[in-house]
C-alpha cells in the first residue's frame, strides 16, 4: 500500500465545489459521497453482509473502512492462506467495530479455495490477497451476484487483466458494484490538482515523472515448518508468480495519476530498464530491487517512471507534472510557476472508496469503476515486460497478448509445488534482460 503525503492525513472531508460535468466519474463519485452522514446508508435496516478474502493489512483496513462507512454493515466471512492470520485478524477488528463483526469459528477459512466460502457467505466481498488472484476472485463473486471491492493491482499480467475486463463488464450488466483500490482517484486534494491541470493551470503538459523510491516492503523471515508453497505465499509481494513485481505493485498508483492527468489516455510504446542489485538474499525472492520505465505517448508526451527497493538510498514518493506554464505536484496538491495554488485541505481516501461503494449500494446506483482500473493496470505490466525482457513494448503488443505466470491461477491448489524453487546457493533466480523472453 502506498504511503500518504501530509495531505492525505486525517478524516476531515473539507474541499471547495470545484468539479466541473467533464470531471471523470470516479471523482464525481467523491463529490457525492462528502457530506452525507453514515447513518443515511443504513435508512433502510437492512444488513450487508462482508466477506474478507485475504487477512493482510489491507484488507483488514478496508474491512474496518467497510464496517464504518455503513453502520448496517457486518462482517461474517473471512479467509487467508493461514488460519492463524485469520483469527488474529478478527480479534483485532472484533476490538475496533464490536458487534459488527459477527464471523464464528464456521465462517473462518484457510487454503487456497477459502475465497469460494466467503463469496457464499457474503453480499460485498473485499479481496486484498496476492495480485495474482484478483481477476479470478472479482470473477467468481460477480458471477455469484456479490458486489466487489478488489485492492490495486488488478492482475499481474495480460491474461489476467483480461479476465478482469471481463469481470468489470459483467458487473455492468447485472448492475453490481466493483470499487478499485487505486485510492488516488477518491482523494479531494488529487482530483482538485488534476481537475486544475486539465483546465489549464500550467499549460500544455510536456512530461510527467513519477516516482516510488522505498526500502523493500514486507520483509519477514522465514519461519521454521513451512513449506515452500506457504513461505512465497507469505511473503506474496517478493515472487513474480504471486505478485506481478513493483511495477504493477507500487508504480501502478502513480501511472494511474499519469493516465488521470492525461485524459486517461495509454502510451503507444515504452522501454524499460531494471535489474536486482543488492536485495539478493532468499528473503527478497526473485522480483528486481529497480525499474526505470519510459513510456510515450501519440501526441509526444513522455513519463518517466522510476521505482526502487533497496535499502540505504534516497526514497522518494512523487507525482510530478510539467509544464509549458509551471509545474504541478498531484501527491502534494500544489502548482507553480504563472499560477500558485495549493490545496489545504484533509480527506482519507481509503475511507471514501468505501463511503462511495456503501452508499452506492443502498441507493442501488452502482458504481463500477473498471473504465481506468485494468487500463492503468495494464500500463504497469507492459512497463514490467519491458523492463524483464529488455524490449520495447506497445500498447497494441501488450493488448494482444495472452502471456500469463504459470500456473493459472484456477490451476492453484493447497500443498501444490510453487513454480518457482531457490538456486544452489539459497538465492531465487530472476530475469536477464535481453534473454528472457515473456511475449
């Protein structure tokens, strides 16, 4: 999950009637959702019944983000690859929301096939797990007439995204929810900036860089007793076949904000560079420690994107826009240059999305917001391909392509052999640019 700037801090909803009607849905959806009192989302009594799918910390934040958008709200349903992460969980959201959460000893679940119980059990199931099931999670519960809140990213590869195009039409169809967790878009401050940009703020936009400089996220130790299988499923974010690496993981918010800035427009084509250099030991898995994508755009634009996982170095978390007239910061929600302007304001967007999707429900006005969810996401991965083969990649190479990490994520099952296995030497073997090949 992404850290917040000094902006994002706090729960106050304060923020001036800037949207205009060409303002993207998303952010009109914020608009509607500021203001209005949690209990106007239970005026009808009836219960929601809430279904976890992964037990992380995500997950447990947007459960109890879940619980307080919606006082009819309860959670029955929750499941994880470890049992124990699960009735952890629950005591700790138990302790924050009391009766709202209402999960027995039956309703908690742990495997691989636990997601099939808790869709069941549930009216809004919220998947936060390993990337790599998303597509196939938001499917199965859509499918099943569930509404859908599904964490960033939204697949880790071109047949997944698919998938999760699918899923996003469907919900349409039978008039479902499906909230994305690419929080930016529900954050006052950002859709401010944006919406300034786009009206002309610093003129004409010449180039965007976004930037995601961390230490590596989620690090644990091994513990002793676990299999192979539960060892990468625990530390999910460090294996290619689980988590689709950093680019998909964490640049996947700022290319979001690119996309926003620029009508949601795609790039026509990037390249990417990027390689592990120092975080090689078993516990950093087999993902890259730094990627640098460059991706253009028909009318010339270039972002230039840059994330990195390695202790001891500059970090930086940014999203900067330039210019022919100033310079905007969408994460600080400040422009420069022939207009000054920064927005003081406080808002918690991971609490909005949740506002939004509760208040969506009961009005039975749904919200859908797959039109940019696997767009941005796709943007990533093909940022990602490019950096692991050395290639160009283009938007139309990567839209055609059905290339996906083995095994299929219907294929997983509990106790099988992870595709992957460490190297004589106890490290996990990664790409080679220009060897390996994906496409």
């Amino acid at each position: 999950m992404a850290s917040l700037s000094e902006s994002d801090k706090g729960a106050g909803t304060t923020r001036r009637d800037f949207l205009k009607a060409s303002t993207v849905a998303a952010s009109a959806a914020v608009s509607g959702a500021l203001g209005i009192g949690n209990s106007v989302y239970a005026a009808g009594g009836n219960i929601i019944r809430v279904g976890m799918v992964g037990c992380g910390g995500r997950c447990t934040g947007a459960a109890a983000q879940a619980l307080t958008a919606d006082s009819g709200t309860r959670l029955v349903a929750m499941c994880d690859i470890f049992m124990g992460r699960v009735k952890d969980k629950r005591r700790i959201l138990k302790e924050q929301k009391g009766d709202q959460v209402q999960v027995d000893d039956d309703h908690c679940f742990a495997g691989l096939d636990g997601y099939k119980h808790v869709i069941e059990s549930s009216d809004v199931v919220l998947i936060a797990n390993a990337a790599k099931f998303h597509p196939l999670h938001s499917m199965t519960a859509i499918k099943a007439g569930k509404h859908v809140f599904v964490e960033k990213p939204h697949g880790i590869d071109p047949a997944g995204l698919k998938l999760m195009q699918k899923a996003a039409d469907l919900a349409k169809e039978k008039g479902l929810c499906l909230v994305s967790g690419l929080h930016s878009r529900y954050h006052t401050g950002y859709a401010e900036t944006v919406q300034r940009i786009q009206d002309g703020a610093i003129g004409d936009v010449v180039a965007i860089e976004e930037n995601f400089l961390r230490g590596p996220y989620g690090v644990i130790e091994r513990m002793p007793g676990l299999s192979e299988l539960q060892w990468q499923c625990s530390t999910q974010y460090h294996f290619r076949w689980l988590s689709g690496d950093d680019v998909p993981q964490s640049l996947v918010h700022n290319l979001d904000r690119s996309s926003w800035v620029l009508h949601n427009q795609v790039p026509t084509k990037c390249h990417g560079l990027g390689g592990r250099s120092s975080m090689t030991k078993p516990i950093y898995g087999d993902v890259f420690d730094h990627h640098s994508v460059v991706y253009e755009l028909d009318d010339g634009v270039r972002i230039y994107a840059f994330c990195r996982t390695t202790t001891g170095c500059h970090n930086d978390s940014s999203s900067t826009v330039l210019g022919s007239k100033g310079k905007a910061s969408v994460t600080g929600c400040r422009i420069w240059g022939e207009t000054n302007w920064r927005w003081n304001g406080r808002c918690n967007p991971y609490q909005i999305e949740q506002d939004v999707l509760f208040k969506a429900i009961r009005s039975g006005e749904p919200v859908n917001n797959g039109d940019y969810m696997t767009r941005s996401t796709m943007i990533t991965v093909m940022g990602q391909l490019s950096c692991y083969t050395g290639k160009e990649v283009t938007w139309e190479q990567i839209n055609q392509s059905d290339f996906y990490y083995p095994p299929k994520p219907q294929d997983c099952h509990d106790g099988m052999e992870p595709p992957v296995k460490a190297g004589a030497h106890g490290s996990y073997p990664v790409p080679k640019p220009g060897f390996t090949k994906m496409m």
